[in-house]
C-alpha cells in the first residue's frame, strides 16, 4: 500500500488502459491519402478548342500538372451556353 491507505494499483488501473488506447490509435491509422487523385484530374472548358479560354486552361494545366506532379487533362465542352451537356 502507498501513503494515505490507498491501493497502489488503482491509479494505473484507469490511466494505463487509456493511455494504451491513444498510443495505439496514432500508430494503426492509415497515411492520409499519399496518393491522391489516383486518376487524371480533368479541367473541364466550357468554350471550342482553340479560343482564348482553351489557350490560357492549358497553359495553367502544364503548371499545375508540374506543380502536383498529377496529369491535368484538359477538357473541352462547349454548347448550351456553358451548361453541362451528356
């Protein structure tokens, strides 16, 4: 027995479970997301090829492709104003 009259093992009783518990949460987790995006990323333009807004989404496309170390596709949709069309 400790001093006071208490039993020694109490203590441990309720901290040690619940340090356990944290230390075990932090090593058991997966690496968030290293590989993300897994696919293309796809820079949707809502104009023709060949226009303005197609010229200046591929050049930020290269910069950013070089930045993240991603591919950056690209993709024109023109028609209906802008809206997206299927």
């Amino acid at each position: 027995m400790s001093q006071g009259g208490k039993p020694r093992g109490q203590w441990s009783r309720c901290v040690f479970p619940v340090l356990a518990f944290v230390a075990g949460a932090g090593s058991t987790s997966p690496p968030a997301a290293a590989d993300y995006p897994a696919r293309p990323i796809r820079f949707i333009v809502p104009s023709a090829p060949g226009g303005t807004p197609d010229i200046i989404s591929r050049v930020l496309a290269a910069e950013l492709s070089r930045q993240m170390g991603q591919q950056v596709v690209v993709d024109n949709r023109p028609g209906a104003n802008g809206a997206k069309v299927d």
